[in-house]
C-alpha cells in the first residue's frame, strides 16, 4: 500500500523529445534527482505505445519507485502499473477507485476547494498549476506562488480523507 510521506516529488515524462529508451533514461536521471514515482504522461501515444513504454520504465526503475499512468485506468492494469494520476475532466476517483481495487495508486489534481472534495477517493492529490503554463492548455487557472492571487484550501480538504501534504503552504 501506499505511504503517502514516501511521495515527495512526482517526475512527469513527456513524449515530446525522443523514443521509449530516451523516456526510461530521463525518467531515471530523475529518480536520481530524487523522484519517488514516475508518471507516464504520452497524451498523443497510441494505448500499444503506451503500455509498452510503462513496461519499459517499470524494468528499468528501481522497485520502490511506483510507475503510474496518466488519465487510464485501463492502461494501468494492462500494464501492471502501480496506479494512475487523473485530472479534473477524467473519470472520478470513486470510479477510477473501483476499476483499480484497493492496492493500487489513485491520484487526482486539483485546483480548488470543490475539487478536493472529490477526490476523497485518491491516495494523493496534486494541487495546481501554482504557476500559468504554456505546456498544458487544460492546467486550469494558477493558485498562487505570489502574494495576492490565488486559491485557497480549506480544513475541508484534510477532513476529506485526502493525502494532503502537512508542510503545504498556499498563498490566498
């Protein structure tokens, strides 16, 4: 099962430079940085390249360092993935929860307090953009990072069951 103080910084891999190997070997560089869990994020991949890279990663990473997919829950177990990370539009975690069972990791972004909410079904939350991007047209409106703007969670987003990290400080 999951320890959610094991998750300190989550590598997110692109497609966008470079084939499977070129994948495996960035992905490993950041587990050498520090990464504790790897995403496998190929938006344009068809579901074979898919699973066949995650499969790729899941030979080459260390064994406590979990592999999970991006948006699929399908791909996940076709895989033998750890779990998946889903956004705000996907399936819902209670969803995603009961395609996947109990042991593997369900995760979910969020950017608000109503989507915290949600995910009360998820091992962990990533909560952002902190910052605007460019990279990710979907990311959502930024939470902060300066004084002066952003979102704020609440109380709620702790009694919702949800792994949210201890030392989090957003600014309101």
């Amino acid at each position: 099962m999951l320890d959610p103080e094991s998750l300190t910084l989550v590598a997110i891999t692109d497609g966008v430079r470079g084939d499977a190997n070129e994948i495996v070997q960035r992905a490993l560089a950041c587990v050498r940085g520090g990464a504790t869990m790897v995403q496998l994020r190929l938006k344009d991949a068809d579901a074979r390249t898919q699973v066949e890279v995650a499969r790729a990663l899941m030979a080459a990473l260390p064994v406590h360092v979990p592999l999970i997919m991006n948006d699929r829950a399908d791909l996940a177990i076709a895989a033998g993935a750890a779990g998946v990370h889903v956004g705000p539009e996907d399936l819902p975690a209670a969803v995603v929860r009961r395609i996947l069972g109990p042991d593997r990791i369900v995760g979910v972004s969020v950017g608000n307090d109503a989507e915290a909410l949600q995910a009360s079904d998820a091992d962990y939350v990533g909560i952002g953009p902190v910052y605007s991007t460019a990279s990710k047209g979907d990311a959502g409106e930024a939470i902060g990072g300066s004084a002066g703007g952003g979102a704020q969670f609440s109380d709620a987003d702790m009694r919702a069951g949800v792994a949210m990290p201890r030392n989090l400080r957003l600014w309101n």
